[in-house]
C-alpha cells in the first residue's frame, strides 16, 4: 500500500483482520503511544474487530494527559501575572490545575489566547510590544522544531516581549522508562508523526537493549491494521523485531532539518510526567544563549509538587495500569464538558475517547489475561 486512501479501503482492512485472527495464538499487550492512534483505534472500532488474544492499551502518548499537575500550576501562575498574555494550544486550557485552570483565569480576567502555532504568538508579541507574551509549550519531538523556530525568528528579530514555557517531551526516554515499570507489555506501536522527525532508526538502541517488538504506524486504520498484523508477526514467530511500517512518512535517519533546528535551540534535561515522574533527560528546555526567551528562567519559575486531582487516575491511565472505566469519578464527576483530569479533557485523551466510544456496558475493558 502506498497512498493514504489505500488505508482506508474497507477490503484491505478486511484482510488485515482476517490475517490478525488468523495468526493471532498468544495472548498479548500491545500498546499504542500517540493520541492520534488512540483516536483512530477508538473511532474506527479497531477493539471490536480483533480477536480477543490481542488487549490494546493506550500509553503516554496525548501531550497535554502526560503534562504534570505541577507544569500546569506553573502556567497557570504565569497567567497571573500581570501585563503578561499566555498563548497556548486549545485543550490544554481547560486541565485543572490545583484550585484553577488556565480557562478560569481567563474568566477571572487573565489574557490567556488559544493559538494554532507558536509562529501565530510571536505575531501576537509582535502586534502588542506593551505585553509581555508567553507560549505554553507542550508537545513531542514533532511540535517542538516549530518552536524552535517561533524562537530562532524572535532572536533573530530582537523581540523582546516573546519566551516559551517548554514543557517539550521526548518520547524515547519516556519508552525506556515504562519498560522499566512494572507494566506486562508484549509489543508497541510507535507514533508515526514523532517517528517522521526522529527517524525510525532513532528506536534502535531501545530496540537492541529490549527486544521488545516495535512497529512504526501511521493514522488511518489500515495504517494501524497492518501495523499489528506486524507485531503478531514478530511475537508469534518468536522473533522480535524493529519495523517500519509507515514508510510512506517515515525515513531511517528521520528530518534532519527539524532535528538540527530543534537541537540548535532545546537541549534534552530531566522532565517530570504526569504518572511516571521525573525521567532522565525526557524534556527539552532552551539552550545556553536563549535566556531572553525562556519564560522558566525570566519568570523564575520552580516546579512545586502539586498532586493530583483528588480520585482521578490519569496517571495510571497514560501509563496502562488502569482503564477509564475503573475510575470512580468516570462518567460521573468526571466528563468532557467537566472534566476533572487532563485525559477527559484532550481530544486525544484515553477517557475522552472512553467517554465517546466504549459502550456503558459496565465493562472496564480491563485485560483479563
Ligand atoms: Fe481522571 Fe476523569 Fe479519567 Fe478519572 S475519568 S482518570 S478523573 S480524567
């Protein structure tokens, strides 16, 4: 297959499923780590049409679900100060941090404005040389190179009234770091939009140290078909393996022009996330040389452990130990239009899509393996 629309052909799928079913004789885990594949998963009933050897589980892969509790307050207490705008991507807005959101500051008067790109809130400090305005960033390797260059374009432009708040994650060490959980997973498919930037040899060394099975996957749901199809492959046949199975976006050696760019202006540093801590050198914070535009630095801000939303399980949730269901606040307290964690919240969030595509069946979906 080699054009999008062949993704989506219904007979394709057909004989993905058969195959899967086919072959499928193990029980297995396999977990997805990118909130555009829980969508397609969830949209498409991908769950509904595999055999039940296969439990599928959402990992840490929505940007604004793994962004801390602490990170959150720390944007929140930068909203709060004055002559300053925050500019931020639309769902993040909405989290609750502790006693506030972004949307409530708003609300209370804050200048907090939903932005498509960080290019749009450097125009925004550009406009208003009397405010002080600051990006929110969140996101993976595939954001981060368009910030890099909303701040190379403020440096070279001598703005003075621009800096980012990066809460910038890599992927890599957050998938080192859940093989070290104690979480039973037999196989990952890997996100397609970060592999397009890192490259899917990026994967190697994990893959060398683990030998855990790896598929690259893009976002239609023949995309994601295959993609497991693959792994029944590898684990059936008993030989692990680190593929690629979206080579229509994803190359070896990955943009180099959005690799150096991201490099020249973030450096990797620890970063903590929602449900897994602080994991060694799985953030991205500004470089030596970008003080100017590095709101942490220029707002002084220290991350104060902050705890989580009294009942809710979004860190268990991204990390693959609990399912939506299983948390007693889910379809009660807890509900897209109030929601009380982040994955409720993201349109990429496990218990949105929970919320909007598993049946109330009383079913947790939990693996019963
Ligand atoms: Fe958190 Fe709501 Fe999900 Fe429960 S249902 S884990 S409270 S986001």
């Amino acid at each position: 297959m080699k054009y999008a629309e062949e993704y989506r052909d219904p007979e394709i799928a057909r004989r993905l499923i058969a195959g899967i079913r086919q072959e499928s004789r193990k029980r297995v885990r396999l977990m997805e780590v990118c909130g555009t594949h829980t969508m397609t998963i969830f949209r498409s009933g991908i769950r509904s049409v595999l055999p039940e050897t296969i439990y599928l589980l959402s990992g840490p892969g929505c940007p604004v679900c793994v962004t801390d509790q602490s990170e959150i307050d720390a944007f929140i207490e930068i909203a709060r100060t004055g002559g300053v705008t925050t500019a931020t991507f639309g769902d993040l807005i909405r989290v609750p941090g502790t006693g506030s959101s972004l949307e409530r500051e708003r609300a209370a008067g804050a200048d907090v404005r939903v932005v498509y790109s960080a290019l749009d809130a450097l125009a925004m400090a550009r406009k208003h040389p009397d405010r002080r305005v600051v990006f929110l960033g969140v996101g993976f390797e595939t954001t981060a190179p368009t910030i890099a260059a909303a701040v190379s374009a403020a440096r070279d432009g001598g703005l003075s009234n621009f800096s980012v708040f990066s809460s910038h994650k890599r992927v890599m060490p957050a998938l080192a770091s859940l093989m070290e959980m104690d979480i039973r997973i037999d196989g990952f498919l890997l996100p397609g939009h970060v592999s397009l930037v890192i490259g899917a040899e990026a994967y190697r060394p994990l893959f060398d140290r683990h030998r855990c099975p790896m598929v690259i996957a893009g976002f239609e749901p023949g995309d994601v078909l295959a993609a497991i199809h693959r792994l029944v492959r590898q684990i059936e046949s008993g030989r692990p393996d680190l593929e690629n199975a979206y080579p229509r976006a994803v190359t070896a050696g990955g943009n180099r022009k959005a690799q150096a760019l991201m490099a020249s202006v973030f450096t990797p540093a620890d970063a903590v996330w929602r449900g897994m801590g602080r994991i060694p050198e799985s953030g991205l914070a500004l470089r030596d040389g970008f003080e100017a535009f590095d709101a942490r630095r220029i707002f002084g801000i220290t991350l104060k452990d902050a705890p989580a939303p009294a009942g809710c399980l979004c860190g268990e949730v991204i990390t693959g130990r609990s399912t939506p269901p299983e948390c007693r606040l889910f379809r009660k307290a807890c509900t897209p239009a109030h929601p009380v964690g982040p994955c409720m919240v993201s349109s990429e969030g496990t218990c949105a899509a929970y919320y909007r595509y598993h049946p109330e069946t009383g079913d947790t979906g939990k693996d019963r393996s």
